[in-house]
C-alpha cells in the first residue's frame, strides 16, 4: 500500500506540471502561424494539377482517336473483284482486326493503301499486317519530307567553286533523252512476261512485288548508263502492263502485247537461261537476248523449255567459269541487265559479273581454304 501511495504521489505532480510546460505558455510568439490553411492550399493545387494533367491526357487520347482513321482504305474494284474466296477472306480478316483491335493500338496507316499495297498486306500473314501497315506510314512520312526538302534545294542554286551544276530536272531530261536515243540506234533486250505463276494464292503478290521492285530498279539503272538499252516488254497482259507504266514513270520503253517471235527474227533470238548448258562467250550486238520475267526463287526450267518449244537458241552467264563453284547462278532481272549491260561496254566477263551477290561466292572460298 505504501508503494502505491508513493507511485501515485509521484506520477501525479507530474501529470499536473505537464499542463503548465514552459512552452505551452510561449505559444502567443507562435500565434501568427496557421498550418491548416496551408495544407488546404496545397492540397488544392495538388488536386488542380492533377485534373490539368487528366484532362491533357484525354485531349491526347481524343486527338489521337480523331486522327486515326476509323477503318483501312479500301483498294479499287477491280482489285476486289480478282480476288478469289480465300484471298477476300483473308482481306475481310485484316478490316476487321483494325476496325476492333489495331485501330485503338495506335497503329498507324498511311492516307492512301493502293492495290499494290493491298497485294503486300494480302501476301504476309495477319501477325505481320500491323507491322507492315506501320512500316508503310513511316515511308509515306519520309517520301512527303524528302520531297519538301527536294522542292527546298531546289530553290537554292547549286554552286560548286562557283560553277553551276545541271539541276535535277536537267539530268532527268538528259536521261529520258538517252532512252529515246536507245529506241532507235540502242540494242534490243527483251523482257518475256508471258509466265504464270503456280504458287499459292499468299505467295502470288508477293512474287508480283518482286517482279515489280526488279523491273523498276532494271529501267531506272539502264536509263542512266552511257548507252542504255532498248528495253522491250512482251507478252504483257493488263495488269502488268499497268504496273510497268507506273513504275517506268517519263522513261521511255516499249510495251507490247505481242510476242518475240512476232516481233524479231527466230535467227537473232537468245533466250537467256541458268538451266542452259551452253555459255555465252561474247555479247553480240546483232542478237536479241531475251530474260524471262520469273523470279529468282523458281527452280523449274521454264525458261530453257520454252526456248526449245519455240526453236531458239539458249545459253547462260558463265559463272562457275570465272567465279568458281558459286552456290547458285540464279540472278534477279536487274543483275542480269547490269551484267549485259557491262558485257556490251567492256568485253571482260570478270568486270561483268561484279554484279553477282557475294554471298553465292562463300562455298567456293571455304573450298578454297579447305
């Protein structure tokens, strides 16, 4: 009892002297500070700025929903009507996968999808789709700013050591003059079109694109060289034959519909074929070579047995005789012009076949290591 007593007489003077702590009673010094309303304040503009920040984020989100259109721009009729079932099936596919999932991924597409650009999304599986159409915007958006800062040169003269260079414009008019020039006093090479493709219906544009990117970079090259070929397209259909006007763009070259046989001699005729057995020593300006438009991933010998059907003459690049036992002879059509093309100039093969892709040469250097 008397340690309680005691306990209880020391806590209590104590809780009573914490009523009257020293500074407690200076607290009039401190009477000018409120910390209330400050925190109010804060709060508030915390609360302000973070609206601000949620209503910026909308009219992004907004904008961009405005911006991104509400479906894929549709080909053209005609493109539509040559699909067949499974071709429009997959084409129906891609539209709605854009109109519900892609569209709000932020996948962006270009302003205009044409039918060659259908034939590309329509060749490629779905998973690759979003990636292509994106990959098409972003060129779309380099070509629009490479031509800006074309018409921006433009504007300005080129001056070298205060010597004027010809403008763009010149040398295109001096290229598309050079290929008039050809039509008339230049050698024939003629492109034979007159192929169907056995592949499946995924695979058709897509070898349809590498025809088309080949003969594009084909025309283009020759035109620039000293002295281009006349370069002859037969056995063109419609499509191909609209493909090659928009591709050649102001170069002239000759589109027909007819075929070599009704247009040259069966004597000067050569039909250029990496199934031929027979090498090409010499160019011979008196013959009309003749490249069939397949591309370089068909094996079957469709060139050489169409040169004995019709009873020409066939003969091939002489590769393995001067680069040794390369991985393949198979070429793609600008190779072959390019090859032709040095050929004509100089005479040496070795000069000629620089054209040829250095990786067909790995087999021979292993070989030759070994």
């Amino acid at each position: 009892m008397s340690v309680r007593a005691g306990l209880h007489r020391i806590i209590q003077p104590a809780s009573k002297l914490w009523k009257h702590w020293p500074v407690t009673t200076n607290t009039t010094k401190y009477t000018n500070i409120i910390t209330t309303p400050v925190c109010v304040r804060v709060c508030l503009s915390c609360q302000l700025s973070t609206q601000a920040k949620s209503q910026e984020v909308q009219n992004q989100t907004a904008d961009k929903e405005s911006t991104l259109p509400e479906s894929l721009p549709p080909p053209s009729k005609e493109f539509l009507d040559s699909l067949n079932d499974s071709q429009m099936k997959h084409y129906k596919d891609v539209v709605n996968m854009y109109e519900r999932h892609w569209r709000f991924q932020d996948i962006k597409v270009p302003a205009v999808l044409t039918d060659t650009r259908w034939k590309k999304l329509l060749g490629s599986g779905k998973s690759k789709t979003g990636k292509i159409l994106t990959l098409m915007y972003v060129k779309e958006v380099k070509k629009q700013r490479r031509k800006e800062n074309k018409e921006h040169k433009e504007r300005k003269e080129d001056v070298i050591h205060k010597v004027s260079l010809p403008s763009e414009r010149s040398r295109k008019t001096f290229t598309i003059l050079k290929a008039y020039n050809a039509m008339e006093y230049g050698p024939e090479l003629v492109y034979d079109l007159g192929f169907t493709s056995n592949a499946l219906p995924f695979h058709v544009f897509r070898e349809e694109a590498r025809i088309k990117k080949q003969l594009q970079d084909t025309i283009h090259a020759n035109a620039k060289g000293r002295f281009p070929f006349h370069l002859v397209f037969c056995n063109v259909n419609e499509s191909y034959r609209s493909m090659l006007e928009e591709i050649s763009g102001d170069i002239p070259i000759t589109i027909t519909e007819r075929g070599y046989l009704d247009m040259f001699d069966r004597r000067r005729l050569v039909y250029l074929s990496p199934d031929s057995k027979e090498d090409l020593e010499t160019f011979d300006h008196n013959d009309v070579y003749i490249v069939g438009c397949i591309t370089d991933l068909e094996t079957k010998p469709l060139t050489k047995e169409k040169a004995q059907r019709h009873g020409i003459r066939h003969t091939k690049f002489p590769i393995r005789k001067y680069l040794g036992n390369t991985t393949t002879c198979l070429l793609t059509l600008n190779q072959v012009c390019d090859v032709l093309y040095d050929l004509k100039d100089t005479g040496d093969w070795r000069t000629a076949l620089r054209h040829v892709p250095v990786r067909f040469q790995k087999r021979e250097k292993n070989s030759i290591s070994s």
